[in-house]
C-alpha cells in the first residue's frame, strides 16, 4: 500500500499567519486612519482662506459704495456675491465661523475659524485660524496645522 503524501497547511501554520496578519493591521490601521485625517486638512484651509479674502472683497465693495467698510459674521449671506455659499466646507470636514479679530470689534478686524467635525474631530490638528492681520494659527500649534 502506497501512503500519497499530505497536501495543505496545517492548524498551526494558519493560526500564525492570522496572528501575523492580525498585528500588521493593529499597526497599520491607526496609520492609514491619520494620514487619511492629515489628507483632509486642506479642505479646511482652502476654505479659511477664502472666507478671508471674500471679507477683504466684502470690505472694499462697502468702501467704494461711499459706505463705511466693516467685515461680517453673516457668512452665507454678505459673502455669497464672492462664492462663499455655506458655512461648511466643502467636503464637509469643517465648520466655518467669522468672528471680530485683534480689535475686538467687527467693523475693523475679523478672524475666520474652521473647527474640525465628525472624523476629522479625532485629527491633531481640530482647529485653523486665520487673522485679517495676515496671522495663521491653529489648534495645537500653527506648525502642525498649517505646516509653515
């Protein structure tokens, strides 16, 4: 009688490879999931960006009426002329705010904030600020958030 060798693996072998597979996701899970966080962070930017300058346009549109120029809170509906249609940006991942900047009032400073939600909330960097000064800052630092 003639014994036909065995093919296949054996219980402990899958076992192993599981557990070897098991540990590369543990590690590169949390990886993926930041660097992913970190790849929408410019959505927010773009958008602070932009609300800003739609304020310095707004600003000047009031000048040139013989108007007294002011910034605005209302983001929707003063700086919809300039783009500015909501105060979500536009992947989601951001809320938008204006607020009076350095001065403390409105009708000479602003600053516009986007704080993350949802996902991003988890991201190191929940928070971008930028100052009608020209001054970038960020939750937890301006480096880690604006990378400049």
């Amino acid at each position: 009688m003639k014994c036909t060798p065995q093919r296949g693996f054996t219980l402990v072998e899958v076992m192993t490879a599981v557990a070897i597979m098991a540990i590369i996701t543990a590690i590169a899970f949390p990886i993926y999931q930041s660097q992913s966080r970190k790849g929408k962070r410019p959505d927010g930017i773009a958008l602070v960006e932009m609300v800003a300058q739609a304020e310095q346009h707004f600003f000047t549109a009031l000048i040139d009426r013989q108007l007294p120029g002011t910034f605005t809170t209302a983001i929707a509906v003063d700086l919809l002329p300039y783009g500015i249609t909501a105060a979500v940006s536009h992947g989601g991942y951001y809320n938008i705010a204006v607020a009076p900047g350095d001065t403390g009032v409105i009708t000479s400073s602003f600053v516009v904030t986007a704080t993350a939600v949802g996902n991003q909330a988890n991201d190191d960097c929940k928070v971008f600020m930028y100052y009608s000064s020209g001054r970038r800052d960020g939750l937890p630092d301006r480096q880690t958030c604006w990378g400049k």
